[in-house]
C-alpha cells in the first residue's frame, strides 16, 4: 500500500507528468474560446444548444459551455499544481542545501569539460592561483593546493523557484477571489438617478462568489449627474463620460458628496470596490393624457439595437389612472413601443438612425392597449411587451407613427400620447475582489522569476595550476555551464585569457 | 484628432516598399540558398560549435552566392527601416500608437520578427535561412496590407489608454519573436536525425539553439504582455481575468510555450518532441490572431479589423 502511495506520488511528480498535465490543460481551456461560455454569453449557449439538439444538449450536460467552472477543469489543474508542489518541495530542501555548499572539487581531467583551455606560463602555480582568484572575483569559490574552483549563476534557480511559488501563489489568491467577489450590473438614468449598493435586488444582474450571499456589499452610493458623448463624423465614439458625485465610507453619515468624472478606463475606485461605465443608451419620455384629463408621465430605458447609430427599442407601459377594479385597469392599459432614432433619418414613413448623438430625436411608435399581463405574477422584459398577450387578442395595436419631440397621437377614445423628452442612461458596473492586489503582486513575482530563470545561468570554472619539470607551470582551466551552453562560450573564453597569460597579478 | 492624410499616405507608401524590399531580400536569399554548396563535413561542425564562423571566414574566399546572400541581409535591414518609418507614419498621422487595429497589429508583428531575424543572423551562421523566414512575414504582411487594411483612424474610447501603448505592443513583439523560433523548429524537424538529409540546412543542434534562445528571449515578454493585458482588462471591463476567448488563447498558448520549456528538460522529450511543441505554440498564436478575432465575437473583437 505504501509502494503503491510512494509510486503514485512518484509518478505524479515527475516531469514526464507535469508535460502531459500541461498538455491537458491546454487542451481542456479551449472548448471555452471556442463554444460560446454560460458567463460571457448565456443566451448564445441557448441557441447554440437549441440548434444542435441532442449533441448540444451532451456538451451542456459535459458542462463545456462553463469549462472553468467544470470539475474536469478544476480536476487537472488542482493535479498540475499537486504535481508542482512535489516538484518543488525536495528542490527547496536542494536549494537551501546548495546555498550553504561548496563549489565541487577541481575534476582530475579538465580536458573532458565541455570548454576546455590550457598553456604553460612563466609563473609559479601559487601566482596562477592568485591571478585565477582575481579573474573570479564575484564568483563562489573554493581555493585548494594549486587548484581554484568556482561555481555562479545560484540566482538561476531562485528565480526559477520564485517563479513557480508565484504561480501557486496567484491560483490560491484568485481562488479565493472567486470565494469573496462579486459583480453586478445596473441601469440608471442621468441627471439625477441614483444607484445604492444597499442590496442584490437593486442590481439588474448580480454575481456573487460562492461565499456572498449579498448580505454584506460594501456601503456607497452614486448619483448620475450629466452624461456626455463625443462622436466622429462618421458615428463612431471618441469618448464615454459621466459626471457622478458619490459617497461611501464616513461619507455615508455625514451625507457628503464627492464628485468624480466616470469614464471607460477610468473607474471609481472606494472602499475596495469599482465602478465602472459600461455603456449608455436613451430613455425617451412620453405623457398620456388619459380621457378623463389626468396625466401620466414615464420614462424609462430602450435599448440600443444598433451600437453604431444607436437605434433603440423599448416599451415604456402606462397603468390608467383611478380605476380601482382590477378587471377594468388591466383592459385599459397602455403600451408605447417602437423605434427610438436619436437623429433620425426617414425613408418616406420609414424612421431610422443615422447618427448616435440626440439631433431632434424621433420615435416611431406603436400605441397597444389592453392587458399588458405584468400582473400574473411572471417577470417581463422591460424592454418588449408579452408578445402572448397579442396573440390572445389581449393586447391591441391602436396606432402607429412617428413622433418628433412635443408632437402627439391620439387615440380612438380621446387618449393621447405625447412624446416629450429623451434623456441619457448609463449602465454601472459594480466590482468587488478582495484579493486582486495580491493577484497582481504575485504576477510581478512571476515576471521577475521568470526573468531570472531564463536570463541567468549556473556556470563553473575549475582552475588547476601544476608545476612542470622544466620549472614551468601548466596553467589548465575547465568550464562547465549546468543548464543550457548556450552563450557559456564567449565568458569562458574571457576568463580563460585573463587567467592564461603571462603577466603577474 | 484629426487624421493627418499625408503623412497617412506616407505610411502606406513605406509599407508598401518595405515588401517590395523584403521581396527582393528573399529572392537574394533564395539564389544563395539554390547556388551555395553545401558546407563541408568540417565546416558544420564548426558551425555547430559556436558563433564565430562568420567572424573567422576570410573575406577573400566570399563566393558570388555569398554575396548576394550579403546583399540578401542588406536589404533585410533596408526593408526594416521602411517598415519602421511605414509605423512611425502611421502613429504621427493618427495622433495614437500605431498598434490600434489588426493591420498596424501585424505590422508590428513582422517587424518584431525580422529585428529578431537581423540580430539572429549577426549571431549565427545562418544567413542562408533567410528565405525561410522572410516568407511568412511576407505573406502575413501582404495579408495584413490587403485583406486587412484599415484606414489611419482614431480608435475606439475603450482603447484610448496608455494601456494600448504598453500591452498591445509588448504582445505584438514577443508573438513577433515568437514567429523566429517557429520557423526554426519545423527546419529542425526537416534535419533533425539524419544530418544528410537537407545539407545545406545548418545542424540540427544550431536550429535547436536558436529555437530555445530566441523562445526564452520571447516567453518572458509574452508572461509579461498577459500580465499587462489583465491589469488594463481589471481598469477597463471590471475584472483582471475574465476567459474572454483572446484572453483563453493567449493562455492556452502560454501553457504550450511553458511546455516547449519544460519539454527540453525531459528525457524523450527533447529535440523532436520540443520542436513540435514550440510549433504548436506559435500556430496557436497565428489562430488567436485570425480565428479569435475575425471570426469569434468577444470583448477584444473591437480590435476587429
């Protein structure tokens, strides 16, 4: 049972396993750039797997539509770095043994070494000794009877094992980042809208790490002042910026306002959490004046169905006002959808964008009444109307046309819509990973590990000094380069003429 | 900012010189490659040895294959100069890095790749290679001026940050010396196990050499180049790592180039095995530059075309 554990760690931790893991999670890590990912795109990964049925459905199954999340994934890299570990623990015990050891013992032959000098000289071994010394300065270096020998390049493996302690470092740290993170995202209207990180329900969408539950978001509040845009001639945006003031921290109670300019690139960084502006859109405003004279007012986003002109389409839904009964209020209410142009460009009647900025915005609506069916208790897009109810016949289309800012429609029983304003929205996200700056710390370690490593090279240069019959010394000088040759050459020939020469140190 | 067209134009008129240059070098290493000998048994050996052949060989004894292959290199280092001038138009007439869409992308590229080619061959003897090498920086870079042209234009706000000055760059460079290495490798595999075969290829152990120099030179640059990328996605979409499919390549191929590394330190795995692992890892490059960006949709396809 023992021999068995021993063979298997054995096995685990060598190199040949190492190469075959790496291999694995190569190849395990590209389903995800390839098949569109439940994180990035959930809504692709419903139609890929609508389209390809039973096929699709084995691939969601094999959970290769969230491949980092997998236990397959997480099975080879938890084993590649079990397998680094038990690489790296006896290298340490080397490592620290080496740091404290000798150079190793002058070889008898140094003409077997892969570079190889030698010359007799007119001085005795012990200025040969000196003059080797002296050449050697810098290097660890062992002197014996006519003989030095010398051994540099220790930083090769510091920077090797720096290298991959970092790695094991930066995957505990983003580990734990997914632990305590989270993300979310949320639309609010400029000019005012305000966004509190009170709760996960005041977010549009929400991630949370494994261990939030969205109980404990860090405290601050943000409110959208005025949102600018600035465009090429050709539609394309130059810049994103939105003047925010916030508060978070001692701010909170005391209720002071800090402004800050939100821009792509450019986060609100507080209390370890990040804000950022993910993208902007337009909330046209209409007002229904219903047939008993009262008003109604709304405003809420479309969404921009083309990013270059910016195009957007919405449903912004009107309940009438005074009906108490249920049943009467539910037949009678209204829902203003269509097309948003922000400078609209029109084909006879028909509307479209030419441009992203607001230039006399136009709307092309479609006026329905009847059963909006946002009371039975199903959640609906805010951004369509329940395309069921018009099928039942529930839901009417009771006009059609285009709207400049001010103009109106009337409907057959005196309601009318009119088309007010349209204003800015910008979509926030909220960031949140305690361990990202360890993350980062650990990926410098790695780039100076790495930079070591492969830069630096563990050497040796024996020297041996032996008197010659003649009263002469002969000079041999041996090099050895541990790691790779590659570049030993030119050093060693350097060291070899300045210890081969005639001249007394 | 307004884009400066004359200097625009200039840019393209470099760029378009520059392959006719890099053209007319390969045709010269070509004739070298087609008309020298194959060296001597002693000759590769020598070669093997150490760097100093070129050095040591008398001028004297230069035959007319030589020379034009000298001529070859001149007109390598020529084409590099037009190629910079063709980038440094480029961003003087955008107002930005030049390195903001796919074209001036793998312009910067190929550069990258023939600076490492021009300092390789000062290096070794392997001047004759140049044909090999200079092929696919041609057709990259034939690609990249046709199919994937864009005009001088400024770039999108999302890559107005210094960020684009120091990512993109340090990626567009090491996969750029990355390219060396890959071309090297597959001539290894051609040589490698019968030193008869292909004799007017340097030694299998040379290309060996030059594989691992310049993959150790380049793999470094490349680990930083993804550091930094992280660090700007962590400003710029709200998180450091997010398997954005460019960000899963690059990762996949970090982990081949990792494995090229570790191959050439594991018996049965040297030479052949590390060869076609360091191939791998450039062909991974080459898909994350065409596949990823023209046809998968993510958050760096803003780099489009």
């Amino acid at each position: 049972m023992i021999a068995f554990l021993r063979n298997t760690w054995r096995g685990l931790t060598s190199m040949r396993t190492a190469l075959t893991l790496l291999f694995l999670l190569a190849l395990a890590a590209m389903p995800g750039a390839l098949l569109p990912q439940l994180s990035l795109n959930a809504a692709k990964v419903d139609e890929y797997v609508a389209q390809r049925g039973w096929w699709g459905q084995l691939l969601l199954k094999l959970g290769f539509f969230e491949v980092y999340a997998t236990p397959w994934f997480a099975a080879i890299y938890l084993l590649l770095f079990t397998s680094l570990v038990g690489c790296l623990l006896p290298r340490t015990w080397e490592y620290f043994k080496q740091m404290r050891a000798k150079p190793v013992l002058t070889p008898r032959n140094l003409s077997r070494m892969p570079h190889h000098a030698q010359a007799e000289l007119d001085i005795t071994p012990d200025e040969a000794v000196a003059k080797a010394q002296k050449a050697m300065r810098g290097w660890r270096m062992e002197t014996g009877e006519g003989t030095v020998s010398a051994e540099r390049g220790f930083l090769r493996e510091t920077g090797n094992l720096v290298f991959h302690f970092a790695l094991l470092g930066l995957l505990v740290s983003f580990a734990l980042g997914k632990m305590f993170n989270y993300e979310g995202q949320v639309i609010v209207q400029a000019d005012g809208g305000q966004f509190c990180n009170g709760g996960i329900f005041n977010y549009d969408q929400f991630r949370p790490g494994l261990r939030v539950d969205g109980t404990d978001l860090t405290p601050f509040c943000v409110e959208i002042g005025k949102f600018s845009a600035e465009y090429l001639d050709n539609g394309q945006p130059v810049g994103f910026k939105a003047d925010i003031r916030y508060q978070s921290g001692d701010d909170l109670a005391s209720n002071t306002w800090r402004p800050y300019a939100l821009q792509v690139n450019h986060p609100l960084r507080t209390e370890g959490d990040r804000v950022y502006l993910l993208g902007h859109g337009y909330t046209p405003t209409f007002t229904v004046t219903f047939p008993n004279g009262e008003k109604r007012t709304q405003g809420i986003q479309w969404l921009p169905t083309d990013q270059l002109t910016l195009a957007s389409e919405g449903a912004t839904k009107f309940d009438p006002p005074g009906i108490t009964d249920s049943e009467t209020r539910r037949k009678n209410q209204i829902a203003v959808t269509g097309l948003l142009a922000p400078t609209p460009l029109l084909h006879g009647n028909i509307l479209n964008s030419k441009f992203p900025a607001l230039n006399d915005p136009m709307v092309a609506v479609d006026v329905y009444r009847g059963d909006l069916g946002v009371d039975d208790g199903r959640g609906q897009s805010i951004f369509s109307i329940d395309q069921k109810m018009v099928d039942q016949g529930r839901l009417q289309k009771v006009a059609r046309k285009n709207l400049a800012l001010g103009e109106e429609i009337a409907l057959d029983d005196g309601t009318k819509v009119r088309f007010d304003a349209v204003n800015d929205w910008v979509s926030l996200q909220v960031s949140h990973d305690p361990t990202q700056g360890y993350v980062l710390a650990f990926a410098i370690l790695i780039i100076l590990g790495l930079g070591v490593s492969l830069t630096v090279k563990r050497r040796r240069v024996w020297v041996r000094a032996t008197r010659l019959e003649d009263g002469r010394t002969l000079v041999e000088v041996g090099g050895l380069a541990r790691t790779d040759q590659a570049g030993y050459g030119e050093e060693f020939t350097r060291l070899a003429r300045a210890v081969l020469n005639e001249e007394k140190s | 900012m307004p884009v400066n067209e004359t200097f625009a134009t200039y840019s393209d008129w470099l760029y378009r010189s520059a392959l006719g240059v890099y053209f007319f070098a390969i045709l010269l290493y070509g004739v070298e490659q087609a008309f020298s000998r194959a060296p001597r048994k002693a000759e590769a050996l020598v070669g093997a040895g150490g760097p100093d052949i070129l050095a040591d060989a008398p001028k004297s004894e230069l035959t007319r294959a030589e020379r034009i292959g000298r001529m070859g290199a001149a007109m390598t280092v020529l084409g590099a100069v037009l190629h910079l001038g063709s980038l440094v138009m480029r961003g003087l007439s955008a107002g930005r890095a030049p390195w903001g869409n796919m074209y001036e992308y793998m312009s910067l590229l190929c550069l990258a790749a023939v600076v490492t080619w021009i300092v390789l061959m000062a290096k070794f003897p392997i001047r004759r290679l140049g044909v090999f090498v200079l092929t696919p920086i041609l057709v990259l870079l034939f690609i990249g001026g046709t199919v994937l042209y864009a005009e001088s234009a400024p770039v999108q706000p999302a890559l107005r940050s210094y960020w684009l000055v120091i990512h993109v760059s340090v990626i567009s460079i090491s996969s750029g010396v990355l390219l060396i290495p890959g071309v090297t490798s597959i001539l290894y595999l051609l040589k490698d196990g019968n030193s008869d075969r292909f004799p007017k290829l340097p030694s299998a152990d040379v290309l060996d050499r030059m594989s691992y120099r310049t993959t150790v030179l380049a793999f470094p640059l490349f680990t930083a180049g993804i550091i930094l990328g992280a660090i700007w996605a962590e400003a710029a979409w709200g998180r450091f790592w997010g398997w954005d499919p460019k960000e899963t390549v690059a990762f996949v191929s970090w982990v081949v180039y990792a494995a090229y590394l570790h191959a050439r330190a594991t018996a049965g795995w040297r030479g052949r095995g590390a060869a076609w692992i360091n191939i791998a890892g450039f062909a991974l490059n080459v898909f994350n530059l065409f596949f990823i960006n023209l046809v998968t949709s993510g958050l760096h396809s803003y780099a489009g075309l």
